[in-house]
C-alpha cells in the first residue's frame, strides 16, 4: 500500500475553529462553507458579509467569518 499524497487536500473541519478567513471567491459565504469535511455538522445557512462590514458570524455554530481584500 502507499501511503497518502502530499499534495491530497484535506477537507476543512467544520466547527473545529472559532475564526475563519474568507474571500470574495468564497461568496455566497455559507455555514458550513462547501469545503468543510462535516458538511451536516448543522443546516445550511448563508451569512451576509460584504454589507455587514466584511464579518459575519454563524447563528448555529458561532464560526466568526472575516472577509480579507
């Protein structure tokens, strides 16, 4: 057996940080976002960020999101 790839992308833990940066790539900003490993860690809930001063935070999780320029 071989072992995994380096270069394999792991899935983003959902819930598993307080804090997570995003961009404007990532908009329509979602909780949990569609990278997230546990996807049904919670129902899906989109988060307005560009009109709430570039943060946002979660109403089931508490994930704070953060816009970067």
């Amino acid at each position: 057996m071989s072992s995994p790839s380096a270069a394999a992308v792991t899935p983003i833990p959902a819930n598993a940080q307080n804090r997570y940066e995003v961009t404007l790539s990532d908009l329509p900003l979602s909780c949990p976002m569609p990278g997230m490993a546990l996807w049904n860690s919670h129902p899906k809930v989109y988060l307005p960020i560009v009109d709430d001063g570039g943060e946002s935070t979660c109403p089931y999780c508490g994930a704070h999101y953060v816009l970067r320029d």
